[in-house]
C-alpha cells in the first residue's frame, strides 16, 4: 500500500510538517509579486478584517494561502505556507481578538483549479504558528464559510461542499475524502473537534452561511448543489444549526444551483440571496435566475433582480455582502460588480479592475474590499474608484513555464485569468498577452517566442520581438481548455500541438498539418500533455485528459497505444520527461491520489514500472530529469505539496530545498547551463533553487530497464 500523508492527529501542530532534503539549499521566490507594477495578482477567494484596527487584513488566495497586512494592504507577509495545502475557501477572525484566525482550507469555488482541502487551521498568535484540525472531517472537500459565535467565540460553525470542477469532484485529484460528508459543522471548543450538525440538511454542498449577531442560535445555510437539485435552497435554523427548516416563501423552487446569502448586520431580519441557474454537466448555462430580499427573517422573500452579472458560469462566482451599519446598501459579485443603495430596487454596475469576484468585505474605516480574479481591491467611496493591494504573490500558472536560451533572466509563462507575463528582473513581471494564458516556448535559438490563450488555435508567435501574431494555420478540433505545444529541442523550426490529434509545424509554426487521427477515447477528450525526445524527435509522447497514453516512434507516422486509465486534471499538464541521451526512456508523473505516480518506460512505453519508493501518497504534476553523467537521471517530481526529488531511481524520495510554500508544483525546468531548478506553482507564483552537480547516489541505482 501506498505511503499517505494524511494527518494522523486530529489536531496537529505544524511543526510536523517541517521539511526535509538538503538542508543549505533554498528556494528563491521569482514571483511574479506582482503582475505590472502592482496592478493584478491571482485569485483572492476569501477576506477578513478587524472589527476595531482598520490597517489589519487577511487574505486567503485560491491556491496562495494565507497573507496578512498591518498597513491597510500597502505590504503583505505571507503566514501559511507551510500550512498542509494553500488552498483557501474561507477566513475567519475572532470578533473578540485579532490574533485569533480561522482558516477553512479547500476552495469552494468549484473551478476545475479549485483544490481539496485538508482540514481547518487556527493561529492564536497572528499567524506566527498554527494548528490544523478536521482533516479526517473535512479532507478532500472545501470549505464556504465559517462563522463565529460574537457572544461565545468557542463556538464556531463551518460550511462545507464538494472541490470542484468539471465532472464533479475533478478537483480533489481522487482524495479519499472527496465524497465525505457535506453541509453544516460546528465546534464547541474554539475549532478543536468538529462534528455534523443540522437536521434536515441535505447532504449537498453547502455553499453559504450567514449568522444573526443579536442571536446566534439563527442560522442560515444555502444548499446550492452546483448541476441543480429539488432540495438546494436556504434553510434556517433557531436552535444553533441542531435542526433547520426549508424557507419557500417566494424562492425558486426548481432550477437553482448555487446560492449565495448575506445578513445585514445593523438589520439581521434583514437578508439577501442570490440564485444562479444550475449549471449543466460542462459548467454552462449558469447565469443569475435572481436577486433576493426578506425583510422578515426568511420567511417572505421578494424578487429584486434578474440582471445576469454572473456571465454563464455563477457557479464559480457567486458573492453578496451588506454594509455593516446601512442595511440598504447591498453588492454583489459575478463576472461584474453590483452595487444598490437601495435595498436592491435599483443596481449601479461598479466593477473593480478585474472581473470575477470571488470575496466582499468593509474594513473598520468602511473601506470596501474586493476579491477577484486579479487578487484584491478597496474603495473609499463605495465602489466609484479602486485602487490594487496587490504587492502579493498570488498568481496561478499553468503548465508551459519558458526558459530563455541566453537570457537566465528571461522566463515566459501563463497564468490563470491574468494572461502570459514576462519576467526581466526581480520579482515584477509584464503580461505581454490576455487572456488565460497557457503553454509557452522560446526556439533553442532564442528567436521565436510562442503563446496561447484559451481555446483551439488561439496560437501566437513573436519574431525577434515583434508583436504576436497568431500562428495557427491548419489547426482544428476538440482542446482541454489550454492546448498544449512543443518545440523540438533539437530542431527549432519543428513543433508539435495537441488538440483530440498532433499537429506538427516545420516552419516554426507558420502552418500545421495533422499527422494524427483521434488518439482520445471520443466525446469531449482531448490531449493535454505531449512531449518530443530530445535525442531523437521521432519519438512523440502524448497524454489524453481520458486516461491515454499514446507513442509514436515514426515521426507521428504510426500510433501506439500504450496505457489506459492514467488519472489526472483534466487541463494542460507536463506529465512526460524523456531522457535526453535515449529517446526511449520516458518518465511520467500521474497526478491522483491512490495510484502509482511515477512510472518509467524503458522502451518507449511499451512497458512500465513505478518509482514511487517512499514518495508519500500525493498527486503528481509534472516530472523532470537531471541527467548528467552515464548512470541513471536525478528525478524530480512537481507534487501538490512542493518538489520531491530521488538519486537512486525511485527507490528513496525526498523534499528538496526549504522555503517553498505547500503549493502545488505544476511545471518544473531543469536549467543545467545555470546550475537550477525552476519550478512554476500554481498559487504562489514562481521559485528556483541551485541544483547540486554529481549529486546523486553511486552504484546501487538501478539497472538501466528499472528497479
């Protein structure tokens, strides 16, 4: 059986996750920190600010964990990267004591990147330590919210839905708690032990919470299963969540997905719901079916909005926050931002500088904060005007991280929601395209330089520095939402790009002809990780995101295939490392839970063997190779929590380097010519540490076919 890095304790003190590997090596952080002079970072999926200090915030990022700032967002610290996952769903500070912060780890937006979660942490000290508990409760779901009692802070409540993605549950990377429990969780004594509550909920996602402060025992709880449910809805609870009833009184009662609440809180009879259409089984259709208001405490509700401000995909963003002391002032997040100020009977459309909302809040000077896509955003005037908070390291890359041949400076990459950015110097980058970015590549010359954004042939290409222009004659077909290209290393007027078949350019991308048919399994399937030898570009690797893996010998000639059933996320990866000093020898990292994920090909695929040795229990994204010298290559392997690495071939595994966040590591680049690692995270930007020369152990490696 497979090792597990489960946490064993119910509440464990993060000491444990102390890192191993050599001790005087140290990841440096390249970020971007941020993106263009300090207007977009990535995601900010959850605030939280003090009731009294109007200089503290917390911010928790989709997958870039926990920052805090004590002057008003001018400059952040991260607090809790070494928490067991970065993923953040929801942040919670004691109303009664700003060093007292609950973080709901797992993001709860339901996006294919939206992580599992392993528990919920606690520091009582600011975030200088922390315990984590839950992770057998809550592990491989995420958490929406978490609410604490004003009147006795040691009780706590917390809700709790599936990860996300497309099909469902494509987020939680196979996690063995994925299909546990959801719904409604309290703790009595301050987030140590947490157990169900909430007769008459359904087991479905709870999406939202909202607390009545002037009477705690009053609870609300949306129920928004994302793809539609006859029992989604809100629920209302007057005995502290023992038992909740269903509220009807002019709701939707069919059609909805998920459901988003906010409780005024100069006003608590006062509530507002958002319902967004049921999403269909591909994540369309998902636009706002209305904005609601009680007056009565739930019991009658009138319809105040259709405007659509949640494109088609509101079960991703979905947020409403009421204005602490004016409960007529309500906004709304989506795709846009929505304000009213008059209890929603008319909406101003107040957008911050990026789109996608994910998080709303008012600091203790009444200062409105947003959290987007581009990462967070405050208004002194209620929306009229923003200004970025954004000197933070949050950004989402995609697999497809470029290295410049003569420049070490030079690095190329895409990013979630926030294009493909260019580093020069330090820790700023420029976007240089829009856009989702996805792969990247630079020529071995240096010349030509490839992006993408989302979608089937949105290929461009730079010559020389001039602008980008697409560069995608002859492409078509199905894609996995980022397609993936390369360049042969060997040849850099040779390409390959992958939709549902290969594609190959010997032109440096000015046109493409298919050299494939359909190497996926049909449907919606298509590739998302391929890879050329660079010994010998005859050799093709290809990786479908429907669990097939696919060689070519020939040039792309003739097709072999060689697994089926290779688990993994559904979007662009780099799965495949092929040794440079024979095109046969094929690596490939499987990025699940519960299944060999590192396996190794001798003879171009045709048989494997796994090196997972004591590599824990974790997800595997990508995989890398240093191999210098006539023996068997230093591996290394991007997990969901850092960069492991084995000198014997697999048998002995270990954390390389210190000060790299629990991240996931979706890209790694060998950079021998510079003595690097660099590794692209998918939350925390982008870090790079020395690599050891002749570092690896002597004769008992394996034999060159396995171990």
């Amino acid at each position: 059986m497979k090792p597990s890095f489960v946490l064993a304790a119910w509440l464990i003190p993060l000491g444990f996750l102390a890192r191993t590997g050599p001790a005087q090596l140290r990841w440096t952080e390249l970020g971007p920190a941020p993106i263009s002079n300090g207007v977009y970072t990535g995601r900010v999926s959850a605030i939280a600010t003090s009731l009294k200090n109007p200089r503290l915030y917390y911010v928790g990022g989709a997958d870039g964990g926990v920052w805090k700032s004590l002057d008003a967002g001018a400059t952040w610290t991260p607090i809790g990267d070494d928490l067991p996952t970065t993923a953040v769903g929801a942040l919670a500070l004691d109303p009664t004591n700003d060093a007292v912060l609950y973080v709901g780890m797992g993001e709860a937006n339901f996006a294919n990147h939206s992580r599992y979660g392993l528990g919920i942490a606690k520091t009582t000290d600011g975030g200088r330590s922390w315990t984590v508990a839950g992770e057998k409760v809550f592990g491989g779901r995420c958490i929406s919210r978490i609410k604490i009692d004003p009147k006795n802070p040691k009780i706590l409540y917390a809700t709790v839905t599936h990860a996300g993605g497309f099909p469902l549950r494509v987020a939680a990377r196979g996690h063995p708690g994925a299909k546990g429990p959801l719904g409604l969780f309290r703790s009595v004594d301050a987030g140590r032990i947490w157990f169900r509550v909430g007769k008459g909920l359904p087991d479905l996602s709870a999406t939202d919470l909202a607390l009545d402060p002037s009477n705690p025992k009053v609870l609300y709880v949306a129920v928004g299963h994302i793809t539609g449910d006859s029992r989604n809805g809100v629920y209302k609870s007057t005995d502290g969540g023992l038992t909740f009833t269903k509220l009807t009184g002019g709701l939707p009662r069919s059609g909805a997905g998920r459901i988003s609440l906010a409780l005024a809180p100069s006003n608590p009879k006062r509530l507002y719901a958002v319902f967004v259409r049921a999403a269909t089984s591909t994540g369309g259709g998902a636009w706002t079916l209305g904005v609601y208001r009680s007056d009565d405490g739930g019991l009658n509700w009138s319809l105040k909005s259709r405007r659509n401000f949640q494109a088609s995909y509101g079960w991703y963003l979905s947020v409403v926050e009421v204005h602490p002391s004016n409960p007529d002032r309500v906004f709304l997040g989506g795709f846009t931002m929505l304000r009213s100020l008059d209890g929603g009977s008319t909406w101003r459309t107040i957008t911050p500088p990026h789109v996608d909302l994910h998080a709303i809040a008012f600091d203790a000077s009444g200062n409105l904060l947003a959290g987007d896509d581009g990462g967070i955003h405050r208004s002194a005037n209620l929306g009229l005007s923003w200004v970025s908070l954004n000197r933070l390291g949050l950004i989402q890359f995609y697999a497809g991280l470029s290295l410049h041949p003569k420049n070490p400076k030079v690095l190329l990459g895409g990013t979630q929601d926030n294009g493909t950015v260019q580093r020069g110097t330090g820790k700023s980058w420029t976007r240089v395209f829009g856009g989702d970015g996805g792969c990247t590549a630079i020529d071995p010359g240096g010349t030509r330089r490839f992006l993408e954004y989302q979608g089937t042939g949105n290929l461009f290409r730079s010559v020389n520095g001039s602008y980008f222009r697409r560069s995608s004659t002859g492409i078509f077909g199905r894609n996995c939402f980022l397609p993936p290209f390369a360049i042969d290393p060997s040849n850099g007027s040779r390409m390959i790009y992958g939709t549902e078949r290969v594609f190959l350019s010997t032109n440096g991308g000015s046109s493409w002809t298919a050299i494939s048919g359909d190497l996926t399994g049909g449907g919606s399937a298509a590739i998302h990780g391929l890879a050329i030898a660079p010994s010998d570009g005859r050799y093709l690797y290809v990786k479908t995101n429907d669990g097939r893996v696919q060689v070519s010998t020939d040039g792309g000639r003739t097709w072999r295939l060689r697994l089926r059933g290779v688990p993994g996320w559904p979007r662009t990866t780099r799965p495949f490392a092929v040794d440079p000093r024979d095109p046969r020898r094929v690596y490939l990292a499987v990025g699940w839970f519960g299944v060999d994920q590192c396996l190794f090909s001798s003879d171009a695929g045709a048989t494997w063997t796994a090196l997972d040795g004591s590599l824990p229990d974790l997800p595997t994204h990508c995989v890398a190779l240093d191999a210098r010298g006539s023996g068997p290559p230093i591996v290394y392997l991007g997990t969901d929590r850092g960069v492991f690495r084995s000198r014997d071939h697999g048998l002995l595994w270990e954390t390389y380097g210190t000060g790299l966040p629990n991240a996931p590591v979706v890209d790694l680049r060998v950079d021998l010519k510079n003595g690097r690692l660099v590794a692209a995270t998918q939350g925390r930007g982008c870090f790079e540490i020395p690599l050891l020369p002749g570092d690896r152990e002597p004769s008992r490696s394996l034999m060159p076919g396995g171990r």
